[in-house]
C-alpha cells in the first residue's frame, strides 16, 4: 500500500504507515512468542483443580454453620450484656 503524501509537501516518502506499523507489531509479537517458547520450550501446565468432593462439601457446610452458630452465640451473649 503506498504512502499517502496528499497531506504532507515533504518529498519523502512516510515511513509509517498504518499498515508498516500493524505488520511490524505482529513480527515484534511472533518473535516475542518464539523467544519466550525458545527459553522454556516445556511450558507447565496450570495445575488442575482438584474434583470437588462430597466430603470437601460437607466439611465447607460443617465449618459454615460452626461459624455461623458462633457468631449467634457471641451477638446472644453481647446482647443479654447490653440489657
């Protein structure tokens, strides 16, 4: 694509253009890429998650009310301080 010089009395032609700059920043993206593979060329996977189970679930429920018990209790006792 040629340089558009119709805005310019400058003889010479532009450099950067819209298009010299887009493919430039895909060359500079693909070496980047190439680079960070070159120096790891492994790369580690995201460990995965491990399967929630019933038994993680219950024990999550099983803290929840704990917790939620201990607050009512504590609130219980501040309030029959208050009165």
């Amino acid at each position: 694509m040629p340089p558009d010089l119709r805005l310019t009395t400058d003889p010479r032609p532009r450099l950067h253009t819209p298009e010299s700059v887009r493919r430039a920043n895909a060359a500079r993206l693909i070496a980047a890429q190439l680079q960070a593979y070159a120096a790891d060329p492994e790369p580690k996977a995201r460990p995965k998650a491990r399967p929630t189970t019933p038994t993680a679930l219950s024990h999550r429920a099983l803290c929840g009310a704990l917790v939620a018990w201990s607050l009512g209790l504590l609130t219980g006792i501040m309030l029959t301080q208050v009165w």
